[in-house]
C-alpha cells in the first residue's frame, strides 16, 4: 500500500468513520424502484441478551484487568494533521483516581493500553488478539470503530463497554455488551425531529448512503420515512472502495447529477457517506439543503474541508447527542484529569472548538471517562462477586444514568443495553464554523 493510499484510508476511517470494503459499482434508485423494507422489518426493539457466564477471567481477589482501546495517531501525523492529546495519559489519571479512591468493590484496575495502528488494515484485529487472548483481560472500553467490536464481543467473547451498539450486531454478541452510541439505531427517533421540525415535509428528497450502512438504510430510516408517508425522490448507495478517491468522486457525481437533474432539494446523508458526499458536491454551483444523520461526521467534514467551499452547508442539520464539555455537573471527570494535568486547564473542549494545530483533548477525555465511569458504575453494582453474569444483570438493572459530557441521560435496561440517549438537532453555524444544538 503506497503512502497516498494509506493516508487516504486512514482519512477516510477517521473523517467518515466507515472501514472500507473492497467492493464495485454504484446504485442510483428513483422512487419508482421497487424493494423499500415495509416498517415490519427488523429493528433496534430487539434485543437478545448474550450468553454471560459466572466467569471472570482477569479478575483476582484484589485486581481488575481492563483493556483499553484507543487510536495509535502518532502513526498518521506524517499524513494527517490530527491530535486528541494522550489517551493513554487520560486512561492512567482516571484510573489511579478510581484506584485511589479504594478501586471497585476493593478491586483496583490493572490497565492495559491497547493503542491501534490505524493504518494497518490488522491493526484492530491485532489489538483485540493482544488484550484477549495475549492478556486475557475481563473487560474492553474506549474508542472501537465500527464492527472492531465485534472481535471482541463475537470472536472472543471478551465484555465490551464502548462502541456503536447496533441491535444487528448486539445480536451476534458472545459477551455482554453496553455502550452509550447506537450507531444509527437512533435514526428512527432522529428523522422524526426532522419531520417535527418540517425539514422533510413537502421536500424532494434524495437518501444517499455507503454499502456499509445499508442494514440502517433498509431497516431504520426507509421504514422511518415510509411510515410517515415521506417520500422519497431518489436513493444513491455508494459501492465503490471507499480507498479508492477517483472511484468514489466519480460515483457521487453520477448521484450529484441525478438529483440535481430530478429537482432535488434536500438530501439526507446516512453513515459513511456524510463527508465525502459534501466534499464533491462542493465542487459544484448545486446547492440542496444537507441533512446529516450524525453530528460527529458532519463535523469530521468541517475539520477536513475548513479551507474549501462550506457554502454547501447553508442551513445544514445534524442528528446527535448534546453534549457539554466544559461544565464538571456534566463532564464529572473535568477535576480528575486537571488535578493530574494542570497544563490542560481550559483545554477540554468540544472537540467542534479546537483551535487549529493544537491537540483536541476533549476527544480522548471523552471516550476515556464516559466508558470507564460506566464501567465502574455497572462492576460497583454487580458486588464483591464479579463475574460476566453478575455485570450484565448489573448494566440490565442500572436504569438511569448520567454519562459524562453527554446532556440528556442514559437509560439502561435489557432492551436499552445501549443507553437509549435521544438524539437532539445540531445546526450549522457559519460564524463558528460548526454544528451546535438548536434552542428551537
């Protein structure tokens, strides 16, 4: 793989949040196509719980062996100018503050830093052999992409607390599993603020979406909209290899021209398609309204496209959750972490506000405090006698929870082993460069 290719993968994991499949061809459809899933489909109400057995391999009389997860990013600095601070630094502070504080029911946590290399197409695959079956660690928290988790959770049947919970591949789990994302499961409720809000009524609409997104596609957001007589005047799913850059801006401006051609005037962006899908369209005088169905991407785009043509995000909207970074009511970790690093005093931020060239704290504190202090919260339940079982009727009897940095609370339960956090509208601001929730 040339430098260009692994820089360019990596942008696209990084920017899109998708791993790219090797695959070809492109698909257009007009609302005279056939094959929409009835709303009678699948969807995220079903939750089968994992086998969770009265084991607890990495746990001792007096010690927690936790892997963390996080992205090796000194690996692309020579390719891409992106910085979270030092996760691993974050993880420790938090941790010796738990361990300081008397561990969990006794137990103090032995960490294990599983950093992944990012550019390695194995590199998720490795980290996950090294902390199950290298280290042999109870549970796994921190910043999984995509279906990494499923190595864990299905393969290893190694307890995950952490990454996009979907009811499609909770349903594969071998382990238990809680997370607070649930990675476009939430779309439903979403799109209906959308509908609320009359951003979908009376539009000609496009839905574009990458391969890797179709289960949401098919079983989320069609069924959405069909159930709420919404039509649909055009639907492009990207096929190409998401590597492959002239592929893939060859294939969206077949999707830009049919839509343009066929009067559309909004187009909603679902998964991996919401930053590359903006970057071509920029290069061109058309102008529909963007719908993002998540936050996170569409502001990946802002990061990757602050010195091109944002116009094509007047009157934007994104779906995520609100979040505050700055106030230790909600971002309960905030002391913790400037008690052990003076130096980050007013630094963790929204990641949205990052000045330019300087580390984006906010992103590693972030997924290290929210999960660890689900994790502890859920383990402190479970009681002195820790085991698998004894975690997942914790986390199915946690009911609500507040999640650090997040605004609206969490509610776990065994159908909601995913938090169910409702997703709020965020809307483009042209004068911050940025996606912020709306008061209306």
């Amino acid at each position: 793989m040339t430098s260009h290719r692994r820089a360019h993968r990596y942008s696209a994991l990084l920017l899109a949040g998708a791993v790219a499949l090797a695959v070809t061809a492109c698909s257009v459809k007009s609302n005279d196509d056939k094959g929409t899933p009835s709303a009678g489909a699948t969807t995220a109400e079903a939750f089968p719980v994992p086998p969770a057995p009265a084991t607890a391999r990495g746990v001792t009389a007096d010690s927690i062996k936790i892997g963390f997860v996080y992205p090796d990013l000194e690996k692309v600095k020579q390719f891409v100018d992106v910085d979270h601070g030092d996760y691993q630094a974050v993880f420790n502070a938090l941790v010796d503050k738990v361990n300081k504080d008397g561990g969990i029911n006794g137990r103090r946590i032995v960490p294990v830093f599983g950093a992944v290399d990012v550019i390695s197409p194995t590199g998720a695959q490795e980290t996950c052999v090294k902390l199950t079956e290298d280290e042999k660690v109870f549970a796994v928290i921190g910043s999984l992409n995509a279906n990494d988790v499923t190595c864990y959770v299905q393969t290893h049947k190694t307890l995950v607390v952490g990454g996009d919970l979907t009811a499609e591949r909770y349903a594969k789990a071998q382990a238990p599993w809680f997370s607070d994302l649930r990675g476009g499961d939430e779309l439903g409720q979403g799109l209906q603020l959308y509908i609320d809000k009359g951003d979908l009524t009376g539009k000609k609409l496009a839905v574009v979406a990458y391969r890797d997104d179709q289960p949401t596609l098919d079983k989320v957001v069609l069924p959405a909209l069909k159930a709420k007589n919404i039509p649909i005047t055009e639907t492009g799913v990207l096929d190409a290899d998401i590597t492959d850059a002239a592929a893939v801006s060859s294939q969206f401006n077949v999707f830009i021209q049919k839509f343009q051609s066929a009067g559309v005037d909004t187009v909603l962006l679902v998964g991996g398609s919401q930053t590359n899908f903006p970057a071509e369209l920029q290069k061109t005088s058309y102008r529909p309204r963007l719908l993002f169905a998540s936050n996170s991407t569409a502001s990946a785009y802002v990061f990757g496209a602050k010195s091109g043509d944002l116009s094509v995000l007047d009157k934007a909207l994104a779906l995520g959750q609100a979040t505050n970074y700055t106030d230790p009511a909600v971002n309960t970790c905030l002391p913790t972490i400037e008690a052990a690093m003076p130096e980050l005093k007013g630094k963790i931020i929204d990641p949205a506000l990052a000045p330019p060239k300087q580390p984006s704290w906010g992103t590693s504190e972030a997924a290290a405090c929210r999960y660890l202090t689900l994790f502890q919260a859920i383990a402190q339940k479970a009681g002195k006698d820790l085991t698998y079982k004894s975690f997942q009727d914790a986390g199915f009897s946690l009911g609500t929870f507040h999640i650090p940095v997040t605004v609206d609370t969490a509610t776990y339960s065994r159908q909601t082993p995913n938090g169910d956090i409702p997703p709020r509208i965020f809307a483009w601001d042209p004068a911050k460069k940025g996606f912020f929730v709306t008061t209306s």
